[in-house]
C-alpha cells in the first residue's frame, strides 16, 4: 500500500498565514485549530465551498465531511429546500429587530416535538441560550449553586467553564483563565454517569442548589452515552431537592431523534436548551421548558434577557425549512442505517489492521467517536486516558484520503443524510488504509 500523495494546499496555507495576523491562533473558535492532531504548522485548510456531504478548499480537494459544522447541517449542505427560504426571505429583509411570524413558526415546530417546552426564548448561540438558562433557574429558584459535570460543555460562559471538555480539553485548559473563583465555586462538579458521587454533591449544596445542567449525551469529551438508570436517578435527585433538570441538547437536539435526547431516553426535564439544527446551519439557539419558569424572563418576570439578533428571520426561515425536512420519519431511519455502516467500516478496518483491541468506538444515533483505547469510556477521565497522538495519526491519514474528521479526540463526528453509497467507499477505503498505515 503507497501512501496518499500529499495535495496541495498553498492557497489554504497563505490564507493561514494571513488570518494569523488577525486572529488568536488564526481561527475565531479555537476548535477550528489544528493543533491538537499535530498540525499547527500548517494550520487548517479553508473552505471555498461545499454541496451535499462535501466540503471543498480553497485548494480544490474535496473532503468527506464529518463536522457538518459541528453539527447543524444534518440534511447536508447547501440543502436546496434550506437555500431557497433563505433566498426568499433575504429578499424582504435579514433583520428588523421587531417581531415575525417566523418566530412562531418555528416555535410551534420544536414545541410539537419536544412536549417538555411550553414556552421558549430564541437567542442566537448555544452558549447564550445555556448563560439565560442558569440565570433563569437560580432567579427562579432564588438559589445560587449548579451542578455541572466534568467533561460536558456548555458553552463559553463563566459558570459552566469548569471541567468543561471539548476546546478547553484539547487546549489543556479545564478552567479557563479569567473566571473569578467567585464564580466558579458556585459550580459543583462530578464525574458523568456517577450518579452516587451526583447525589452527594446535590447533597452537598444544602438547599442552595438552582439546577443540575449536563449534556444527556455528551457530545464534547467524545460521545459518551449514558448508562442505564443514570438520567432517571439525576432527574429524580434534582426534583427532590428543588433543583431544576437542564438538558444541554445544542448537540442532541433533533440529531439523535425526531424528540432529541429526551425523548431517545423518556425523560421530561425542566429546561432544555438548543441550538446547531435548531437554525439550519445559521446562528440560532433557543432555550425553553416549563411555562411558570419561562414566565420569569422579562418583560413578564424579573430575569432578565435581551439580544439584538435574537429570532432573526432568516435563521428561523432555515430552522422551520430543516425540521420540515425531519418531520418524515424514513429521515432518521436512514440516518441510523448510514451511521451504522459508517460505524461498521471503521471497525471492520480496525479489526483487519490489528486495531480492534486498541480502539472503542461509541455512537449514539448519528453521533459516534473513535477513541484509540481498549475501553469502555464512560466519563471524561477515560476519555482523556486515550491516545491523542494515536488519533492524531488516524485524523491525519484519514484526511490524507479525503476524509475529514473533528481535529480534535474530545469532538464527535456526525453522519449527515447527505451521505451516499460512494462517500460509504470512499470512508471504508480510507479506514482500511489509515489503520494498516499507522
């Protein structure tokens, strides 16, 4: 077997090169970075374009793609149903900063799906949807204390960037510098599924907890699902205690089930927040749950919320035209059926190479990770006890191949519906290659 002549990648490397003069890093969210699978250099190459299941640099190279910008363009990209209702709404405006009926729209299209939601608040990132929802739950509550645990992320805000996984985990940094300790010490923290060491924290917080947040699924440490039991004892210890059930589903949301994460697992929690697919690949969040909670946000209570782009039409013209698409049932069907064999690929390659014991490969609906260790991994300290360098070389085989994975061991890939049967070769060549390669 010959290895991959390397493409040209002159253009992407100028552009690097300039953006480094602009940006920290060169890049404007640090998981765009490269560093973490060897590759700082170089930097990473950047789009020109992309259709369908692929993304195409600035050089012409055409990649498989696993990001699917992190998440949000699960029918593909440049969607032809998704592309016209921008188009058409662009046409009458991209914003007003007054109400539409757009915002409704899709308001009755995620509350139709996800019945834990009797009310919500459209914002315009995931980490603000999750920064409203603390805030809300301790002005709700008149309690102080969250409980968060390691290796969820949950956006950029003070609070939640303790043990936080994801970019913080690549970069080293669990609690980023420039968060008072005033802050951070009302965030307890325990590993995800413990459920023992999650009732002694609840415990621990003596009547002064306002709500225990995680990601149902963890999507930013790697996916880690949870075991069996461990969501219905959080939920149960947390309404005992009076403390409110946040789901982060930014990440699961509409992407491991027409409910989400929720619904997957049959639980009902208090608030939920969302974003990614939320917006059709345009920046839009939401967070939502219980009417006598949500009635607490101004103007009708006193927590308070604003934001300028909050329910921008054309977001929400992309977020009503996507789930329209993921009303039909045969969507998610396929999907399973794609991330199955997907899934199935990369093991069978790993397996043929002599890899099969030295991997654990976890997937939950179309989200999956491949970890280069024995496993299982089930919480965040495993997941940082895989091999990073090992992954390394596999993310830089793969792309060698025209597959382009997270550059990052702690991210999840995600099979769009996109994807067809010559990208299913295409990946199961560059599997089988890459592992007898490394």
């Amino acid at each position: 077997m010959s290895k991959p002549k390397a493409p040209s990648r002159r253009r992407s490397q100028e552009a690097f090169k300039e953006a480094s003069t602009h940006f920290p890093g060169g890049v404007n969210s640090p998981v765009r970075s490269w560093r973490s699978v060897g590759m700082n250099e170089e930097g990473p190459f950047f789009v020109a374009r992309a259709k369908g299941s692929e993304l195409v640099d600035l050089d012409g190279k055409r990649y498989v793609d696993f990001v699917g910008s992190w998440g949000p363009m699960i029918l593909g990209h440049g969607h032809a149903k998704v592309v016209q209702a921008l188009r058409k709404q662009a046409q009458r405006g991209v914003s007003y900063g007054c109400p539409t009926d757009l915002e409704s729209r899709l308001a009755r299209r995620v509350k139709r799906v996800l019945p834990s939601i009797e009310k919500l608040r459209f914002v315009s990132s995931g980490s603000e949807a999750v920064m409203h929802a603390l805030r809300l739950a301790r002005g709700f509550t008149k309690r102080e204390k969250i409980l968060k645990f390691e290796g969820c992320y949950h956006g950029a805000s003070d609070a939640v960037l303790v043990k936080a996984g994801s970019g913080a985990a690549t970069f080293g940094v669990p609690d980023s510098a420039g968060v008072p300790e005033s802050v951070a010490q009302h965030t307890l923290t325990v590993p995800y599924n413990d459920l023992a060491a999650a009732r002694e924290a609840i415990a621990s917080a003596k009547g002064n907890l306002a709500s225990v947040i995680l990601e149902p699924v963890v999507g930013n440490s790697g996916v880690l699902p949870p075991e069996p039991g461990f969501l219905e004892g959080l939920a149960k210890a947390a309404k005992e205690a009076g403390a409110l059930l946040i789901f982060d589903e930014v990440m699961t949301g509409f992407r491991v089930g027409p409910s989400s994460a929720q619904g997957l697992f049959g639980i009902k929690p208090d608030l939920t927040t969302l974003g990614k697919i939320l917006g059709g690949g345009l920046p839009c969040a939401a967070y939502g749950g219980r009417a006598d909670v949500m009635d607490s946000v101004a103007p009708l209570g006193p927590v308070y919320q604003a934001g300028t782009l909050s329910g921008n039409p054309l977001a929400m013209a992309a977020g009503i035209a996507t789930l329209d698409e993921l009303k039909d049932k045969a969507c998610y069907e396929r999907l399973e059926k794609l991330s199955v064999q997907v899934v199935a690929s990369i093991a069978q390659a790993a397996k043929d190479a002599g890899w099969s014991e030295k991997i654990c490969i976890n997937r939950v609906g179309s989200m999956f990770t491949v970890f280069f260790c024995k496993g299982p991994v089930r919480n965040f300290a495993e997941a940082k006890a895989a091999d990073g360098a090992a992954f390394g070389r596999f993310f830089r085989g793969m792309l060698a191949r025209g597959v382009y994975l997270p550059p990052s061991p702690f991210e999840a890939a995600f099979v769009n519906l996109a994807f067809r049967p010559k990208d299913l070769k295409r990946i199961a060549r560059a599997a089988r290659e890459t592992f007898a390669e490394i």
